[in-house]
C-alpha cells in the first residue's frame, strides 16, 4: 500500500546517520557542503552544534545523528553539511543538518513507499513520510519540515 501523500514519482537526496539511510525530497535541499568550521552558540539545545557563515549569511547546523537519539556525529571524510529549506509557519527558514555522508539522489514511485510504521502512541513518528527500499535496504524517507518543532526552530533562528 502506497502512502497517501505521496502522489507522484519523486527524486530523493539519500544519506547516512550511523548505519541507517535517510532521504530528503530533493526539492528541499539548497546545495551540499564539506564540512566547514561550525561555530557554537551557548545555551542552545544538544543537536544544535552551532552556526555556519554561508556567503555572508549565518546558517544554524544541526546534528541529524543527536536529534534522533544517536550519538554525535564523528568528523571524518565524508561528513557533510546538507542545506535545506524547512517551511514554518509560512516562512522558509535555511538550516544545514550534518550527515556522516550523501549518498545519491533516487527515484522513488508512490508505489514503492510504504507508510511509516506505528510504534506505540508515544513515539511520534510524524517526521517520516514513508518507508522507501532500494535495493534490498530501507530507506526512511523524511518529511523535513515536520522533524523540528515550532519551539525548537524558534530557538535557532
């Protein structure tokens, strides 16, 4: 059963955090980064690793791995910032979330989606848009502008 919102074939960014693959509608990301120096901003929240200067504009960057419950993303080779663009109230807000790699990006039919699993009522999992698989692998794919809160978006713009 395909997902409901999820109407038409797609192009989706693929990463990774820790060992499991994640994708972002393509449309979302504004470009991706090597990883710059992150400047950090005192009593801002644990997945906040900080600020970037992206040509002269201050870009906040969080840690995908810590705002998911795992552990802190280790600098190596392949992490990378992704710049995306997250709709809030209205308003397009850019942030860049750190991955320990970009895959590539994929074409993902409606009918290749499932719905994202229901894990208890407490879990929310609202952020997930569906469960794509490539190859034989699933990839668990986004919905970014549902993965903060107003509250938390507040606190880093």
């Amino acid at each position: 059963m395909a997902v409901t919102a999820i109407t038409e074939t797609l192009q989706y960014l693929t990463f990774k955090l820790s060992n499991e693959i994640f994708a972002a509608d393509v449309a979302k990301v504004r470009e991706i980064l090597e990883l710059t120096t992150i400047t950090k901003v005192p009593q801002t929240p644990d997945f906040m690793r900080g600020v970037i200067n992206l040509r002269g504009s201050v870009v906040p960057v969080v840690d995908m791995r810590l705002k998911f419950g795992m552990s802190m993303t280790e600098q190596t080779v392949n992490t990378c910032i992704i710049v995306v663009e997250v709709i809030l109230d209205g308003n397009a807000i850019v942030l860049g979330a750190l991955a320990d790699s970009v895959q590539e990006v994929v074409e993902m039919e409606p009918d290749s989606i499932e719905p994202a699993p229901h894990i208890g009522i407490r879990l929310d999992t609202s952020f997930i848009k569906g469960m794509g698989k490539i190859d034989d692998h699933f990839v668990m794919i986004l919905d970014i502008d549902r993965i903060f809160s107003s509250a938390e978006l507040d606190e880093l713009t």
